[in-house]
C-alpha cells in the first residue's frame, strides 16, 4: 500500500506536451488522475515544426501540426487535465514520492512520472534556419516531403535518416542531393546501396549548408553551399582557410543530422538510457522503465518508428501502465493534490 498520500503529491507529472504527453494526459485524464502536463522549452513538440501532416489516421485531408496539437490540449484539458510551463532540470528518483526540481526552482512531487520530452531534430546552424523551419526547410520528409512534387531538393547528412529521408523524397522530387560534410557515409551499407543506386539522388561531399535563401511567403528558393576537398568546409572557414562557394536554387531542404533524446535531466538518476541518451524501457510491451512509476513515452524512448501517431500510442500505452501501477500501490484518487505551479514566463 502506497504511504505518499500527502496533498502536496501529485498522481501523475507527465513531462513533455508534444503528442505522446498529449495522448497520456488525456489517457490520465480521463481516469481521473488530473495529470500535470509540463510544457518544456519546446512546447507541443516537433508537430509544431512542421505543417500540414498527412499521415496521421483520420484526417484525411491532413491536419496542420499545431491545429493537432491545440486539439490535443483542449482534449486533456476536457477531462481535467492541467498545463504549466516547467523545464526539469534535475529528477531524484530514487524514492516514492518522486521528486523533481524546476527550473524555476520550485519542487513538484508525484507517485507516478511518465517522460514524454522527445527528441529534438538536430540542427546544422545555417543561416536563415530559424526564418524557414516549416517553409521550405523540414526536418521530417515523411511528413513534408510530398509537398516537394517536382522540386529540387537537398538533403543534409550523411547516416541512415539521411538516407531514409532522400529515398522518400526521391518519389516526389525531380532531383535529391545529399550534402555530406565528409567523404564516406555514415550510414550502413545498405542504405547507402539503395541512396547511390537511385537515378534520382546524387551526393555532394565534403559540402556543407552555409546559407538558406527563401522567405516564410515563398518557402526556401536556394542555398549556399561551401565545399573543402578534406571536409568538414563551415570548420575550415571558421579557422580561415579557403572554400569554395556555390549557390543552387532548390525548393526544398531537409535536415536528416539526428535526433537527441532529451534525457539530460535523467543522467543522475536510476533510469536507465541507451549509450545514445534514449530513455531505455523493459523489454516487451511497455512503457516501464528501470525505475517502478517511471513510463517513457514517445521519441524520447523511440528512435526508431518516431511518428506522431506511434507517439500518441505510446503516450496512451504510458497513460495506462501508470494507471495500473498506481492502482497496485492503492493510490487513492480522491487525495487530488493541489500544487501551485508558477509559469516560466
Ligand atoms: P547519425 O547516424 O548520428 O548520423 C548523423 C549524420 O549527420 C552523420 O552523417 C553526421 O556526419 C551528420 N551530421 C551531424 N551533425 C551535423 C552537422 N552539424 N552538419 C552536417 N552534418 C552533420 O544519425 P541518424 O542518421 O539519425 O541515425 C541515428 C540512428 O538511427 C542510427 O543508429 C541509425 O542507424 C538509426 N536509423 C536507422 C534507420 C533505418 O535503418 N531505416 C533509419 C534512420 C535511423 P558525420 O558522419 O560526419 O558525423
């Protein structure tokens, strides 16, 4: 039987408001377990990057991004679920009532914790990114690329999601060019196989994106590429030496330079992640973590499917397994904590 029934502990924090801790927090929601949904430094997550998404069952004249999102709020909301902004910066997970501290500075307690904070597409630092992010410049084809029909299009990166992301694009666009900062792939064999053996894709290498040009009315109209016969070109200029420049006109620019899960905040704690910072959940069927009343959900424990919808399924998988473990530890559900929760902003 669980002994944290204090008012001051909540039953359910999920962090992260993109689609996996919108799904849990409805799922949560609507078991009455009036879950605390805390809105990070990305808020709603990378559906807000991007536009209209197509692929996400039941819309089938798509939906935008974050008309998604928005809905998926005004959902959990519906059924009682609450919203504050809050960066975690540390979590002390070693004993129940868990325990994690704001950035704010302020403590919020919980029985049950499920980790939704995904991971952030990489970015390359080109000039003009921040402007046409969502224009033009994406860092998913899966769900952008078919609005690049007969577009010339580059890819940046040189592993197995630029691969990924140049094939897919291969269907719409005229022509595809992978822009590798080296001159050997990342990638496995197999997928590169597939990308150099495609008549639409070519490769340029040792070639690196300086420059977007476009604007958020026009989408992205061109690049400026900066090449070094030993790669890594945007490091050589920055130590001065010569590059070549080149500027190409292109409709369309995906980042495909990887994922980081957002997992600093868990690093001293019990849970385990994968050497590359994914939250490690137990084999099988779920959302269990390491640590008993910890759920991941979503990119974050994911870097394989990342789709919204896979996200979504996992958030409500979360949702449920949280449910269940709170029920074996005889939480009560009408000990509903009040906590005060004071916005970032
Ligand atoms: P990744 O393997 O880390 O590759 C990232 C690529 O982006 C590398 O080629 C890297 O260049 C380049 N890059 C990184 N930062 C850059 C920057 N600032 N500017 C320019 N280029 C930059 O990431 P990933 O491709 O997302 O793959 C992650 C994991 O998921 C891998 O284990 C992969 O096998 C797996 N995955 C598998 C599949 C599949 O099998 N279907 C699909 C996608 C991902 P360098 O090579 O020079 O470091």
């Amino acid at each position: 039987m669980s002994t944290d029934t204090t008012p001051d502990v909540r039953d359910v924090v999920i962090v992260g408001s993109g689609v996996a801790g919108l799904s849990a927090a409805v799922y949560t929601a609507r078991a009455d377990l009036k879950p605390l949904v805390l809105e990070g430094p990305e808020p709603g997550g990378q559906l807000t990057l991007t536009t209209d998404v197509e692929n996400y069952l039941g819309f089938p004249e798509g939906v935008g991004g974050m008309e998604l999102i928005q809905n998926g709020k005004e959902q959990a909301s519906r059924f009682g679920a609450e919203f504050a902004h809050g960066t975690v910066e540390t979590a002390s997970l070693e004993e129940h009532p868990f325990e994690l501290e704001l950035a704010t500075g302020e403590t919020l307690r919980t029985r049950a914790l499920i980790v939704a904070t995904g991971a952030s597409a990489r970015w390359v630092g080109a000039d003009g990114e921040d402007d046409l992010m969502g224009y033009g410049l994406s860092t998913c084809a899966t769900c952008d690329g078919a609005f690049h029909r007969g577009d010339d299009v580059l890819v940046i990166g040189g592993g197995d999601s630029a691969m990924e992301e140049a094939l897919f694009l291969a269907k719409f666009a005229d022509s595809v060019t992978v822009v590798h900062r080296r001159d050997e792939l990342r990638a496995s064999d197999i997928m590169a196989q597939r990308a150099r053996d495609h008549d639409a894709i070519e490769f340029r290498w040792n070639t690196e994106l300086l420059e977007i040009q476009g604007s958020q009315e026009h989408g992205v109209t061109g690049a400026t590429l900066v090449h070094h016969p030993d790669g890594h070109p945007t490091d050589k200029l920055e130590s001065g030496l010569a590059v070549e420049r080149e500027t190409v006109d292109v409709g369309g620019i995906f980042y495909g330079v990887g994922h980081v899960p957002n997992t600093e905040f868990l690093a001293e704690t019990p849970v385990e992640l994968e050497e590359d910072g994914y939250l490690r959940t137990e084999p099988g069927m779920t959302t269990e973590t390491a640590v008993e009343g910890v759920f991941g959900a979503g990119d974050v424990m994911d870097p394989d499917y990342r789709q919204a919808i896979t996200a979504a399924g996992t958030g409500s998988m979360a949702a449920l397994d949280a449910e269940a473990w709170l029920d074996t530890r005889g939480t009560t559900r009408d000990l509903q904590p009040v906590v005060e929760v004071k916005l970032d902003d």
